[in-house]
C-alpha cells in the first residue's frame, strides 16, 4: 500500500481519534482539586525520592536522561546524589510542515530472536540483552514541569533552548519492550516470555528556570500507560496514584510477537495526544489517551500533589529548534535505542530481594540478585556488587584500557560507577507477589541488567558494548526494520540527525570542554549504529527501496554513515555529553533509496 494510505489507516480508525490539524486544541485541566500522593507512586522515576517509595525501582531505565542547566550551561544531572544518564542512540527527524511536531508514523518489523536460547558466554543473544526499550519521542506542553511557564499545545510559539520564557515541557516516549524476562519496570523488562508489548510514558521535572528550585521529593514524575486493546489502563498512570497494577499487563494490553510488521502512530486530537500501534500482521490494534479521563495529571513543583490534565504535543512543527529544554537528548521527533542495560553470567550471587514498595501491598521478588559471575568476561570473572547500608564492594568504572575500580563505595556520591549488576535473575522462572497474591515470572537466561544501584553499564564491557548485535548471524536477533516516519499527509521527514547522550554517563568525558565524550565511549569493543538496508517494498509501504537497521552491518547493507562516527562530534554549545552529527537530507528518501 502506498505511503499515505498507511498513514490514513494508521492514525485513524480504533482509537477514534480526529486526525485534522486544523483541530483547535488546548490543555485543560478537570477542575477536581489536588490529588494528593500515594505513599508510594511514581513521583520520583528513578526512584531516589526522600519522602516517597517508588513502585517500579528501576534507577532512571524508565525515565528520561535530564540535564542540569547552571548559568545557562548545561552539565550532568544527580537525582538526591545518585546519577542517572543513559545510553540513548537516536534519529532526529526534521520537517518545518505544519503538524510534524504533533502527528506522525512509523511501520517497522519487530526482530526475532535466535532460535537456541541466550548462552553465558555471549555467543548467542536475545534482543531484551541489547535494548530493553526501542522507542520514539517527542516534546509535551506541560506548564507544572520546567522551567513552569505556560504552554500553548501544538504551536511553534513556544521555545526550548534554554530561555527564560521556553515553555513548561514535559518529554514523551512510546516505548516498546522485547520479550524474555518478566515483568516490566518493577525488576525487569518484559511484559511476556514470547512476545512484545509497549506503552506511553510522559517524564515532567520539577524544577523551574536554572535549577534555582526544584522539589527531590518528587523531582522526575512520570504518567506511565500500557498500549491497551480497550484503551484503558492497567492502574492509575499518574505520579501521583501509580501502584503494581500500573506496571502489571492484563488481558488488554496489545502483545505482539516477534517478526510482526506494526505501525506506530502518534496523534494530537482535541481528547488529548494519543498513541497507537496496529498490527497488521494480526489485525489487532491497541491505545491510550494521555487524558486527565484516563487518570493522568500533572505535579505541583510545591508539595508534589497531581492534577488531572490532558497533555498534548508541544509543538507544531519538528524544526530542529524545537526542543526539551532540560532533556539531554536534543528531541525533537526521535527513533531510539535504549541501550547500556544487559550483561549474561554463568551464575548470579549476593541476593537482594526486590521489595516495590515495602509491606503488603505492591511488588515483591524474593529472588533477585546483585551480582553476576561468570558470562562474556570469562567464566571466572566477578561483577559488581553486593550493595548494603555501608556501600558497595567491587565498583568499576570506565578506565582508558577497561573497567578500573570506583574511587567511592558510596552510589549516592553522584560517582559515575557502576556499583551492582542488579537486578539480576536466575535463567528460569520464579516466584514474585503482587499485592500478596503468587505470580510467576521468568527469565530466559542467569541475566544483570544493571538499573538497582546506577542507570547502566558505567564500565562499558556487557551485551551493548560487544558485537553481539543483528548482523545476519543465526545467534542473533535480526534487527529492528524501519520505515519512516511519515506525516500525517504522507510525506517523510526531509532531514535527519544522528545523535547519542552516551558520552554524559562516560566517567571519561569532560562535558565542558568534550574531551574524552566519543562513541564508543573509551575502553568499549563496539557502539551499535545506524544503518539502511534494501527491502524491495520496504515493508509494504512502496515509499522507499530501503529500511532503516540498528546493530550492526547487516550482510545487504548499503550506507552506514562511518558506523559509530555517524554520531558525530560533542555539541559543546548546548552540552558535551551529547554527541550529533550535521543536519543532512534524510537518506532513506534520497539517492539510491529512492523510489
């Protein structure tokens, strides 16, 4: 089917939502008065929060990677001492039409994963070791998040680069999750054993201009809401009210399997943004409404309170200039990996059980782990870890030849180590509790996935930093297919970015001056990149002779734009801990590519 056609189907249809432009919109709030917390909720996504427990207690892996902006000057941000970046290679696509900012497509084909099961030695994978959470992006009116000023939905009246008067922003991610190890978000990364899910988070920060103020008790709040059949959620998504259900799928939540062609679409429509996956391999479809209806709200930077609120896109267009002030990725309209979280082992020791939040209700896994021995590193090596009151023991960091101990034990030091492999599970399955009551959950492999004690694999040497990744190999997943995005009248996105916020977690890296910010970040094997393959349909759009892939070189592959050089060079100007490359003209719609 041709390109518009797939764009007209994709945004319309299940969720009944209006796809005109034209539609005025405004974000409302439902005049209900302040909600206040729950004592344990999702004020704090990264889990740091003094006053509050956290439901899913995953050291920022769900949340987005902010900046702290001092004087005008960006630099890395700490959450009450801990730090929290990420690993995040993107795509940022560019187009000053009219609705690029707020409507948009994607048809892509999920990868699948090898046939014999993931070995402890590395040498055969499953994509949930390499990315846990694919996703796209993109900027939110939200006038409660920084730097607290009023936003005008779907209007290039608003600004983010870091003014005074830039707009209340929040940032948007469609995030889709790989199967293989149950559950998502309260330990681990998987809605299923087998097969995919995916779900709408919006991260807000809550500070104001230059950091002057901000509340740590709730300084990253999150709405969080699984894809569903009925468009209704699992739990409350707010903040505020978020509890194990939240995080829990159930018989609605869209699950699709591995190798399935979807397409991904993100709309504006007056009843709040909206995000929708149609399978068109099975013909099902799945929703949700960012929606003050569907229990979403806001968060009073005063005392952390949630309002209901419908969020809408921020801007009109995706002019490059069309930013997330406080975010360390430059979005934007983003394609991304989530990537830094994964390391196998021939065995894992120093129990820890997780306990989201503590007493009879909420989340409990009795059989997680802090430390993984053995895997990729050789079967004698030990990881990191264990953490107790008194620190950590065998902390790394990224040192210029390979991993060199942590000058601290302590992770609440805002110290760029990585202090534990947890949470790490026994290949199998296992017993948690949700609310009391037996679940069970699996793992397909004894698996780290290093989001307990600091967000990522600081020292550089798990499953993201290997070649381990979709290359044609029968040991690995294939890779991740691309094609778009497209507007909502049918056209591609004329140009692009490469860009990655790698270099802001590198203990290496100096964020003022660049020095030392690469990708791959010294001392990794390999930094997984960008790449266009042919596909003679290109997933049944007929828009290009090509796909987009992400890994590395597939055996037909025909552009990799220098592989990891692709990214770039440290944007001194905004902030070094962000690698991008050059505006270019998007290649999946030009030269040999073109139809």
């Amino acid at each position: 089917m041709a390109a518009a056609v797939i764009c007209q189907l994709s945004l319309s249809g299940s969720a009944g939502a209006s796809t005109s432009a034209a539609t005025a919109k405004t974000a409302t709030t439902v005049a209900t008065g302040a909600i206040a917390p729950n004592s344990a909720n999702e004020l704090d996504c990264n889990g740091w929060s003094h006053k509050y427990q956290a439901v899913a207690k995953e050291a920022g892996a769900l949340c987005t990677d902010p900046v702290k902006i001092l004087n005008g000057k960006r630099t890395r941000f700490t959450d009450n001492g801990w730090y929290i970046g990420h690993d995040e290679p993107s795509v940022k696509f560019i187009s000053s039409q009219p609705g690029s900012g707020n409507t948009m497509a994607y048809v892509m084909k999920l990868p699948r994963d090898p046939k014999a099961p993931p070995t402890a030695n590395g040498r055969v994978v499953d994509y949930a070791q390499l990315s846990l959470a694919p996703w796209f992006g993109l900027p939110i009116c939200d006038p409660k998040s920084y730097p607290q000023n009023p936003c005008k939905p779907d209007s290039d009246t608003n600004t983010g680069l870091g003014a005074p008067s830039d707009a209340g922003s929040a940032f948007m991610e469609l995030q889709l999750y790989p199967p293989g190890f149950t559950p998502p978000w309260t330990d681990a990364v998987s809605c299923s054993a087998t097969k995919w899910c995916a779900a709408l988070t919006i991260d807000s920060l809550a500070c104001n201009f230059n950091f002057v103020t901000c509340n740590n008790n709730c300084i990253e709040p999150v709405n969080f809401s699984f894809l569903q059949t009925n468009g209704v959620p699992t739990g409350p998504p707010s903040p505020q009210l978020a509890n194990a259900h939240t995080f829990t799928p159930n018989r609605h939540t869209l699950m699709f399997s591995p190798g399935d062609v979807i397409v991904a679409s993100i709309l504006d429509p007056g009843q709040g943004l909206t995000a929708v996956i149609r399978d068109l391999t099975t013909h099902r479809t799945g929703f949700v409404t960012a929606s003050a209806a569907n229990g979403f709200m806001n968060t009073n930077i005063a005392d952390c309170s949630g309002t209901p609120f419908t969020f809408h896109a921020e801007y009109s267009t995706a002019k490059q200039q069309n930013q997330v002030p406080w975010a360390a990725l430059e979005g934007g309209v983003l394609m991304q990996q989530e990537i830094g979280h994964g390391e196998v082992c021939n065995s894992v020791t120093n129990k820890d059980p997780a306990v989201n939040p503590a007493g009879a209700t909420g989340y409990t896994d009795p059989n997680t782990y802090d430390t993984c021995m053995g895997g990729a590193e050789g079967p004698s090596a030990k990881g990191e870890g264990p953490c107790t009151s008194a620190g950590c023991q065998n902390a790394t960091t990224q040192g210029p030849n390979g991993p060199v101990a942590c000058p601290t034990t302590d992770p609440a030091s805002g110290a760029l180590c990585e202090f534990a492999d947890g949470f790490c599970f026994k290949k199998g399955t296992r017993t948690a509790f949700i609310d009391g009551s037996p679940v069970t959950e699996v793992s397909r492999a004894n698996e780290c996935f290093q989001f307990r004690f600091q967000n990522g694999d600081l020292d550089y040497d798990g499953q993201s930093y290997l070649p381990d990744w979709p290359n044609g190999s029968r040991n690995f997943p294939t890779s991740f297919q691309y094609v778009g995005p497209f507007q909502s009248n049918g056209r591609a996105y004329p140009q692009i970015q490469f860009e990655t916020d790698a270099a802001g977690s590198e203990n290496l890296c100096n964020v003022m001056t660049g020095v030392g910010c690469t990708a791959p970040p010294i001392s990794a094997k390999f930094y997984p990149f960008w790449s266009l393959s042919p596909q003679s349909s290109a997933l049944g759009t007929h828009a290009s002779r090509c796909v987009w892939n992400f890994g590395n070189d597939q055996p037909n592959t025909i552009r990799d734009f220098g592989k990891d050089a692709q990214y770039g060079a440290p944007n001194l100007a905004r902030y070094g801990g962000t690698l991008i490359s050059p505006v270019q003209a998007n290649p999946q719609f030009s030269d040999g590519c073109k139809i």
